[in-house]
C-alpha cells in the first residue's frame, strides 16, 4: 500500500483503532519518506512520499500523540443539525444510490470548476507570499501554546499559501491564517494522551492577542 501511495494519498478508516506495529510503520515512513520491508528473506526499500489522510471517531479511541502529531490539519466533523440540510444530503445519496452516472453527469460542470480550480492554485502556489511579519506573528501563537517542535509553525505557513493560492490570490493575508490555524493547531495543545483535543478556543483567543 505505501509502494503503490507514492506521490499520491493513503487515506487510513478509523485510524485510531490502527494496530501499534502499523503506526510505528506510518511514522518511520512519514518521517524518512522510506519504507524498509525485512521479513521471510525479503529485504526491499522504497519511497514512501504520500498525503496521510485520517478518519475516525475519537469515542472510539485516541490517536497515539506521536502519530496525532504528523497529521498538518485536524478537523472535527459534526453531523449537520439543520432539517433542510439533512433532508438535501438524504435526496441527493438517495439520488446517487439509484443513478450514479446521471447524478455525476448533473454535477459535471461544478465538479469540473472545482478541478479547474485548484489546478490553478496549485500553479499559483509557488508565487504566493507571505510576510516576515506575518511569519513572525504565526510563530507567536505557536509559542504561546507552547507547541511541541516547528511542525505547527511550518504547517500553518503552508496552509494559508494554499489558502491563498485557492482564493486566487499571491499574497498571504490575516484572514488567510486566520481561517487554517486553529485546524493547524489545535491537535497539537494535547500534552496528556488522557485530554481531549481543543476544540478551537484556545487557539483563537491567542490568535486574537498576537494579531489584534
């Protein structure tokens, strides 16, 4: 699976419930973008560059902060609590489920945009900046949370370039960070595996101290 995840995505199902063999496999590779595989006579190593993509239900079990902490951006996701929104979600699945091909094809020209879209930023994204000051500030936040190592730092100032780069933009602006930190940060305030991740707060009210 890593050989055949090279420059792509590995997307892990219910990654807290990995066994703790396998976790130790994904963070040698994420950290040294090679996998070494010894077993039975075999010896093989290879590239293991790839985009960890994780879900889970945390009820179900923790992230091991180790591995918690590779991943760049941690979302919570919230099952939808509006009606309207809900019945839409249910007609178009049920729309799907009967007619995938002319659900796709009803879709086509929005689904078409948004590849258009981001091609474009990912062109764009080597033009994008992002000012000292700004860098300087972001650093800040990190450090008054007393995040662990520069990997916060590194992936916020990801973030809002691509951020940016989406929105069309090459430069970098408060509102750009404003909108990735706290799904930058967030994960990384845990210093007890017993806590539970913040849900945001924390990071907003420093990022409102630093940059106001």
């Amino acid at each position: 699976l890593l050989a055949k995840a090279i420059r792509g995505i590995l997307y892990v199902d219910e990654v807290n419930l990995l066994d703790d063999h396998l976790v130790d496999i994904l963070l040698d590779s994420a950290a040294s973008g090679w996998n070494t595989v010894e077993r039975e006579g075999i010896s093989i190593k290879h590239p293991a560059r790839f985009v960890l993509v994780g879900s889970g239900n945390p009820e179900e079990g923790e992230l091991r902060p180790q591995l918690l902490d590779r991943f760049g951006m941690h979302a919570e996701i919230r099952t939808v609590r509006d009606p309207e929104t809900r019945v839409r979600v249910v007609e178009e699945r049920s729309s799907f489920d009967q007619n995938p091909e002319e659900c796709l094809a009803a879709n086509f020209n929005e689904l078409e945009a948004l590849k258009t879209k981001i091609t474009e930023a990912q062109e764009r994204l080597t033009s994008v900046e992002l000012a000292y000051d700004l860098r300087v500030k972001i650093s800040q936040v990190c450090g008054s949370l007393n995040v662990d190592g520069l990997r916060g730092d590194i992936v916020t100032n990801r973030a809002a370039k691509a951020y940016a780069a989406y929105n069309g933009r090459t430069t970098v602006t408060v509102e750009d960070i404003e909108k990735v930190i706290t799904l930058c940060l967030r994960h990384r305030l845990r210093k007890d595996p017993l806590e539970t991740i913040d849900s945001g707060d924390k990071v907003s009210s420093v990022f409102e101290e630093v940059f106001n």
